[in-house]
C-alpha cells in the first residue's frame, strides 16, 4: 500500500502531469496526439509523463485500432481522500463542493475505465460475462439475454423472485471479444443518455485483458460508485475463473459503504 501512495504522490507531484490529469477529467477519453494539441507539449513529453501516471494506476488505456485512447482513473484518488481527509474533513468538504457545483457549469456526464488480467481463455471470460448462473454466482445477480444486438437484457435477483434491479439493451456482441450494453434501469431503452458499458477481452500472452469502460454515467456520484462497483465485480469473477471460487465477502458487501 505504501508503495502505490509513494507512486501516486511522485505522480501528483510534476504540475505537467496534473495539467493531463485535469485535461483527462474535463474531457475523459483522449487520443496522445489530442492531449497534445490541447496541452501544447510534445508527443515525448506527453508520451514520459503519461508511463508515470499508468504506473501509479491514476491513468487507464485502452486500444482502439491503431491508436490509444486514455481515461483518467479516478481509484488512486478516492483512495487517498478517504485515507487522508475523509476522517477529517468530510462533511464540511461535502458542502463546500455542493455550494462548488452549483456555481458552476454542468460538468461533462463522467466516464470510468477498469483494467485487470485474467489467467483465463477469452471465451471462458465471455461465457463468465453472458452466463445467467455464472454472473449469478460472481455477480449476485444474474445477467438474462440471448446476447444478440437490440436485445434486452436484465439483471435479475437470484432469490427466485425474478426481480429484475436494472438492465438494458444489448448494442453490440461479437464473441468472445467485444461486448456493448445501456447499463440503467430494467426495461430501460437505448437513447442517447444512456449509461453504456463495454467489456473488451483481449488474449495478451497466455493471459486475458479484460477492459470495463462504463462511459455516460449521470452523476459524480454515480461515478464514485460505479469507481468501487466495478472493481469489485471483476475481482470476484477474476477469483472464480482462476480459483473455481468466489470471494468470501461479496462484491456488494465490499462497498457497502459507498452506497450508503
């Protein structure tokens, strides 16, 4: 834990990289050439920078053809506010930034990126994503759909109620590599301010890339619980691929907090 909190500080410390970061959370999702351009310094200066902020984990890529596309990661952060000032500070904090957002502009809707590695197979992951009874057991919902681009699918309690808690609409399925869903309420369409989720499997050595970008969140809030959610989520399906076991404390136990 030190050693991520040193990588972090060491990062935060270079105001050329906190201009990045500030260029990511203003317009989340941009190429190298386009940070660039907006911050008017070098591809080499960007490009050494940009390693230092992977490596404390504050930055998240993720490759689209032949280009890179970067997303501000915003864990590292949480993590130190809750270590640093959330005991302290914390509801004074939280009307001071109420009285903040009110005063300015609507920020642009939040996106959020998530990246681990698997020791897996791509198509054992997709069959992990798309399985009712396996997303049943990681999840604690399970995930119901026939997987085909304009379907429905929902999130579906695993209680017997058949409760659905949300869903969506499938936008894109190409097995075992790319999945596209709106991610909101069940029964929820796909209209322009839908939340969407995308799970991109990439086979990288003997091991799976798996990237979870949940992009068009309504709120700051919703990105903070979304920034404890998905990792979660995705430990307990990288402990069940890898171990045949679930964790022993459950993806919504381990943020329980945050949702409150």
């Amino acid at each position: 834990m030190a050693g991520e909190m040193d990588r972090v500080f060491k990062a935060l410390a270079d105001p050329s990289r906190r201009r990045l970061l500030d260029s990511l959370r203003e317009e989340n999702g941009q190429t190298l050439g386009r940070l660039c351009s907006r911050l008017d310094m070098t591809r080499q200066s960007v490009t050494q920078h940009l390693d230092v902020l992977a490596e404390a984990n504050l930055i998240s890529t993720v490759r689209r053809g032949r280009e890179r596309w970067h997303y501000l990661n915003p864990v590292p952060i949480h993590e130190l506010q809750q270590r640093w000032i959330s005991p302290f500070e914390e509801p004074r904090l939280r009307t001071l930034d109420a009285i903040r957002r009110h005063a300015e502009e609507p920020p642009m809707k939040p996106s959020f990126v998530y990246v681990t590695y698997i020791h897996a197979t791509p198509e054992r992951v997709w069959e992990a994503l798309t399985s009712a009874d396996l997303t049943g057991d990681f999840w604690g919902h399970s995930n119901v759909s026939d997987w085909q681009p304009g379907s429905p699918w929902e999130h579906r309690r695993t209680d017997g109620s058949g409760i659905a808690d949300g869903g969506g609409v499938v936008l894109e399925a190409d097995p075992p590599t790319r999945l596209v869903m709106t991610f909101g309420e069940a029964g929820s369409g796909a209209g322009p301010d839908a939340s969407t989720v995308t799970f991109l499997v990439e086979p990288h050595h003997e091991i799976v890339r798996l990237t979870v970008t949940h992009e068009n969140l309504p709120s700051a809030e919703d990105a903070d619980l979304v920034s404890a959610g998905w990792p979660a989520v995705m430990a307990n399906l990288k402990s069940l691929l890898e171990t045949g076991r679930v964790l022993p404390q459950a993806p919504w136990e381990m943020h329980a907090g945050e949702r409150a």
